[in-house]
C-alpha cells in the first residue's frame, strides 16, 4: 500500500506561500539554505502543529538540493475519484493489461471499500498496531482531522496524513479501533466553533501584517480562510464512519 510523507508548507513572513517542503528535509536544514521554485532562501523558524514553515529569501547561490515550488497534494476532486475506483473495484476507462494488473494490485491492497463513507481497519504496524483511516478528502482536510485525532486520542499519539489516507501509529491492540473510531463519530457531531476550540490559531507572525489584526478577527480569519472550517465541518458531517464489512 502506498503511503505519503509529512510536509510543510512555506511561506514568506509576510506570507506569501512559496511551495512546500517534506518534513524530514525541515528538521534537519535548520537554517541552511536550500533551493525551492528556481530561488534560493533560508528556513528561520518552523511550526510542527501546522506544518508549516517560514523562510526569508537567502543570498548563497551554491544550494545544493532543489524543491518545486507550488502548492502540493492532489486535487480533493482526484481524491474522491480514487475513492470511487477503489469502491468499485476497478476503473470505468479502457486500460491496457499492464495497467490493469498495477491498478488491480493497488486496490486489492486495500480491505473492502465503501464508497461513500469515511473506512477505517487495522493493520500490524513496526511498533505495535496502525489504524488507517481512508478518507479520500485531500491533504488539507486530512491535516485537520491528524490534528484533531491528536488531540481527541489519550497519550501522544503519532499521526500521519496525505491525500487519501490518516494513519494513527503504534496503538496497542485491545480497544484501537474501537478509540479511534469513536473519536471519529465525536468530530463528525461537532460544529465549526467546538471544531476551532480544539485548533491552534498560526501566530501573528506567519500572516501578513499580522500583529495588527486583533486576535478575535485572526481568529475568524484562520477558520474561514486557513482552516475552511466550514467545508471541513459539512464534508465530514456527512459521511458515515464504516468498517470493512459493516453495513
């Protein structure tokens, strides 16, 4: 089964969103230079609650890694249609047999899909058990819902997220599924507001002209155009949480 990496988004301090970076390559830069978009530029500080990452344009021309630019994931309308793919059991478009034997490959990895609903199993993991969690949403909703489940889950739970899939790592077997699960049904019931109160606002410093907004109105502002709360609450809301198997 395929599985993404986390990544940061990076903008400027006046921010300006230059393209993204994967994690492992944040943490271990620090404040080295790097090349992204075809310009050279510096990291200067990192926010691991938001994955994101602040950098100011750098003067060594002698980068030796380059980063496309721009903004990373696939499209939630992708998402969605992969979603289907895999509910249905193969593709509606003609392929040719070797495709048809990657694509079969692909799906027969997966446990049995429903297609419109959030699906959730359980798999052996390095460290003890992973409860995977397709939704199929995209990057940016999936990185709510990581924070969320972070913050729902007892303990420090370690959780990753790309565009099709939230994985929550290292769960112990009794009662995984069963925890997850049910903070899955919580974030489903909750409203935009209970949704914000569980989010950490980006600090004043990674928005343009942010320290003279006042924090009521950054608030709202991180809702309705960072976070898209809205959306995010209707999508989820609406689509019922299955186990493999479950009607």
């Amino acid at each position: 089964m395929i599985r993404g990496g986390g990544e940061y988004r990076v903008i400027t301090p006046e921010g300006e969103v230059v393209g993204r970076l994967d994690a492992r390559f944040v943490a271990s830069r620090g404040g080295s230079g790097f090349s992204l978009g075809g310009k050279i530029w510096n990291l200067i500080k990192s926010d691991d609650s938001y994955n994101l990452a602040v950098a100011v344009p750098g003067d060594d021309q002698r980068s030796q890694v380059f980063w496309t630019g721009g903004q990373a994931g696939s499209s939630p309308v992708i998402c969605r249609g992969v979603r289907r793919i895999l509910a249905r059991g193969r593709s509606v478009l003609p392929l040719n047999e070797g495709q048809e034997e990657i694509l079969s490959a692909h799906i027969t990895s997966y446990p049995q899909i429903r297609r419109n609903a959030i699906n959730l199993w359980q798999e052996q993991g390095s460290r003890g058990y992973d409860v995977v969690i397709l939704t199929c949403l995209g990057r940016e909703m999936n990185g709510i819902l990581a924070t969320l489940l972070k913050t729902l889950l007892p303990g420090k739970r370690r959780v990753k997220y790309d565009d099709l899939l939230v994985t929550v790592q290292a769960m112990k077997e009794e009662g995984s599924l069963d925890s997850v699960e049910e903070a899955l049904l919580s974030i489903r019931g909750m409203d935009e507001e209970e949704i914000g109160r569980l989010l950490r606002v980006p600090p004043p410093e990674l928005w343009k002209f942010g320290e003279a907004i006042p924090d009521e109105m950054r608030r709202e502002m991180a809702f309705s155009d960072h976070f898209h709360l809205d959306e995010f609450s209707d999508t989820i809301g609406s689509l019922p949480v299955k186990r493999p198997g479950s009607r």
